[in-house]
C-alpha cells in the first residue's frame, strides 16, 4: 500500500465522553425510577389504613362483647398491630374513648343503655384515622 491511502486510526473514546453519557443515561432513566417508587409508598400507606380500620372494627366488636357483661365508661390506650404479610408489619397507638350517651326505649318497651365509642388512632405519616360507633345495651 502506499502511504497516500492510510487508514486513520480509530480515536478511543474519551473519559468526559463517557461522564456525560451516563449523565444523561441516568436523568433520562430517574424519572422512571421516581414516581413507581412514590406510587408504590402511597399504596403501602393506603393498605395500612385500610388494615387499620379491619383491626380497628376488630377492637370495637371486643369492646362490645365486654359492653354486654359490664358497662364500663372511660379512656383506654391501645395499640393496634397492622400486618400486610408475615415481613411487613408495623404497630400504631391509639386510644378509645367509652361515654354513657343516654337511654332508648325499644320495640317491646325495653329502655337501652346508649354508649358511645370512639376510637383514635395516629396511622402511617401522622395522618389521624377516627371511628365513632354507637352501642345499644340491653340491661
């Protein structure tokens, strides 16, 4: 070959080439990483109140099982356990609050107890879940 026809010599990439790439590689892909991430916490929160509220009504009809054998008011700490599977539990405070709201007189003129039930308890980032339930106690 005659030296008028080289081939030039392939350049190999350089190192700032190569930053910038994967910059933008990875700006590119962070927001398809982002917002599944933030959709799956959401969820999460969601299916803890939702099994916060199944424990919760679980609590209440506890509460009124004991109502029947003794009418009780009064303020009672609780703490409730939510567990989605057997690696993802997690423990909530809370409290229930029992009042004697009044008397009722039924169909067969028997007069009812009226309590009152209130359940608070603090679920996942802060947010306050609030149930008030009415119990009608026969003496």
């Amino acid at each position: 070959m005659s030296p008028l026809y080289k081939t030039p010599l392939k350049r190999p990439f350089v190192l700032l080439e190569l930053l910038i790439a994967f910059a933008l590689v990875s700006i590119s892909a962070l927001p398809f990483i982002r917002y599944p991430l933030q959709h799956l916490r959401s969820e999460v929160s969601n299916l803890y109140v939702m099994e916060l509220e199944r424990e919760i009504d679980k609590e209440l009809a506890k509460l009124q099982i004991k109502l029947i054998s003794e009418p009780v008011e009064g303020e009672k700490e609780i703490l409730l356990h939510a567990r989605l599977t057997p690696d993802m539990s997690r423990s909530f405070k809370g409290k229930i609050t029992v009042k004697r709201t009044g008397h009722k007189i039924d169909k067969e003129e028997r007069e009812c107890l009226l309590m009152t039930a209130k359940v608070e308890v603090q679920g996942p980032h802060k947010t306050p879940i609030r149930t008030e339930r009415t119990f009608f106690i026969l003496p």
